[in-house]
C-alpha cells in the first residue's frame, strides 16, 4: 500500500496518509469544514452530519469527518447545496433546543449557536413536538440538562475514550434517545469520578460545572497550573469580580489536555474561604492562638535546635509536599541535609 495519497480539495492538491479522513485532510489544506460531533482526540462518530462535503464517486453528501480520503479523489466543501444541508441540520437541532440563549452559561461560547451565525441560520420554520427533561443536578458538581443536548456522543466518547469510566451512553431509541448513565440514573449515584471531562467536551450548555452555571458568565480567564499535586496540570481559572469562581480546562494545554481531576476541576472554592489560615497559630495554654511570622519561626528555629542538641539531628524528620513546587521541595531538603544534618527527608507523592 502507497504510504501517501492525493486527492483534490475545492480545487487543491494535498497528500496524506491512508486512513486520514476527508476533514484531516481539508484541514492541512486550512480549508474550515464545519463540526459538531467532531473532536479532534476521539472517534470520529459521524453522528451530527453539519461536516457534509460532496465528493465524486460518493452518492449524496458524505460525512468528511468520517469519508477516507483516498487516490484520486475530488472533493467540494463549499457549495450552495452544502450550505443548505448544512443549515438544515442546524435548524433541525435549533427546533428542538430551548431557546433561552441570553440564560444559559455557554452564550457566545456555544458551538451550536456559533454554527447558526456561520451558517446564516436566523429563524428556525419548524415546529413540534419538543423532548421535555428535569435538569439533573443532584450533586455538587455538575448540571446535566438533557433538553440543551444535541446527541453529538462527545460526552459519551471522551467517557470511555479518554477518561475510560464508560459512565455515560446511550438510552432509549429514535426521538427518545439521550444521554445518560446506566439505568437513566442520575449522575449522583452513577460511577461518575466527576472528573468534569464531559462537561469540557460538551458544545453545548447541556453539561455545566455546576460552579459556574450558579456564577454567570466570567469577566476573564487566567491560565494558571494545578495546586494539588505534582503533574503540574494545567487550567484557567475562571475570575468575576474579582473572585474565582470556577475553573475550565483547555484541550491545549500540553501536560493535561482537556482533562482534570475532580479536585483540579472543582476543588478551588477554597482560594476565597474564611476559613483560611492567614497567619500562623502557636499553642498557649492548650489553644491556638495567632501570632506574628516572626515569633512563629523563632519558636519552631529553638525548638528544632533543642531537639538536636538533646537527641541529635536523627531525631528531626521533614516530611514534603505534592503541593509545594519544585524550588519548595528541594529547599526543603537542602535544609534538611545541609542545616538540620539529617537524611530524614520524604514526600507525601511517594506514598
Ligand atoms: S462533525 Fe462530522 S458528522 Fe458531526
């Protein structure tokens, strides 16, 4: 077999490998086909049709990100009667979605509502019956609103391609179908890990950080890494009024992708608790009360001098922390070797 092959796209050459789809394939070309169902580091599902090209030789419109490429191929992207089928497969799925926009916590980062401006859908001329569904939201994490779904498996995918929990499928058939746990349970009870990767998969509002959808809309996200342990994930916190109010992650981040744990995804509402310690405490008479840094590193510099001098330096150990940084750490055990005297020196990680 040929390890590359040509075909023409809106005109131009390109070559690529077997197996590449005709959407790869546009997009070394820099030619934007159109996607919904589409994500980059899962299956191609061919499930919401707006990636519609013809190609010659294929009857009807095909799904580019789901038609080989092969030899010789010759393939349109952009013409009237692709635009057409393309705006009605967006009409189709705007009939059946609620239309509170202005509400929800994806506007202006809707890729169903960005599509519809692309593509010059401005009204919608059907009208029926419409799927009618409670929001699950009977956890801390994350809102599942199945009318805002437009079954493009994204969710379902990431799930049980890249999170490989396999919490969420497929139920029921035909105009019933959704999304849900096994047993149509809610999430809350499911085997979810509420890693929130399909919440960052989803184009839609149909799956939202629940800290979020309670804030509205942020004034601005600030790249940051993760504070909780060592892999140093990546993610943007999400800041109004000054406040964090929850965190997103971005599929471009180049340690972790699209994904965070439970505590990387929803575990920042600490950064703004009372309950912080903003000072440090010295027990006095059996009761922490605060005190200055200076009295707080003068007692622990006597104390841990005391110890030595009693014991040796054998008798001190240091134990680190995933959650310091690097320069912390080795800091750490500099002073425990070179000041202290000691190879008591360990890290929570290496449990
Ligand atoms: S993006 Fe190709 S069918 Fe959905």
């Amino acid at each position: 077999m040929a390890d590359r092959l040509t075909l023409t796209i809106d005109g131009r050459q390109v070559s690529v490998p077997p197996g590449t789809t005709v959407l790869a394939a546009a997009r070394l070309l820099g030619i934007n086909i159109p996607t919904l169902c589409h994500l980059a580091d899962l299956t191609p599902e061919g499930a919401c049709r707006v990636c519609l090209v013809e190609a010659d030789g294929v009857r009807g419109l095909a799904a580019a990100c789901t038609l080989p490429a092969a030899a010789g191929m010759v393939v349109r992207t952009n013409t009237a009667a692709i635009r057409e089928a393309r705006a009605l497969v967006v009409e189709l799925l705007l009939a059946n979605h609620p239309a509170d926009c202005n509400a929800c916590q994806r506007n202006l980062d809707c890729e169903l509502q960005r599509l519809a401006a692309d593509l010059g859908v401005r009204a919608v001329r059907f009208r029926g019956e419409r799927r009618r569904y409670q929001p699950d939201d009977a956890n801390p994490f994350i809102v599942r609103d199945n009318e805002k779904c437009v079954l493009c498996g994204r969710c379902v995918r990431v799930c049980k391609e890249v999170q490989v929990c396999n919490v969420l499928d497929w139920t029921e058939r035909g105009f019933a179908s959704k999304v849900t746990p096994a047993f149509d349970t809610a999430l809350d009870g499911s085997a979810c890990v509420f890693c929130g990767t399909c919440v960052s998969a989803c184009p839609t509002g149909a799956l939202a950080a629940k800290p979020l959808y309670e804030a509205g809309r942020p004034d601005k996200k600030v790249r940051t890494t993760c504070p909780f342990c060592g892999v140093g994930c990546n993610f943007d916190l999400n800041v109004k009024d000054g406040q964090v109010v929850g965190v997103t992650s971005d599929e471009t981040s180049a340690v972790n992708g699209r994904l965070l744990c439970v505590k990387g995804r929803f575990g920042i509402d600490y950064v703004h608790s009372p309950d912080r310690l903003t000072a440090p405490l010295v027990k006095k008479d059996g009761a922490f009360v605060e005190t200055s840094w200076d009295e707080a590193l003068g007692l622990v510099a006597a104390r841990l001098a005391g110890i030595k001098a009693a014991h040796g330096p054998d008798a001190i150990a240091a134990l680190s922390s995933a959650r310091c940084t690097n320069e912390e750490n080795y800091l750490l055990q500099k002073f425990m070797r070179a000041v202290v005297g000691t190879n008591n020196i360990d890290h929570c990680a290496r449990t």
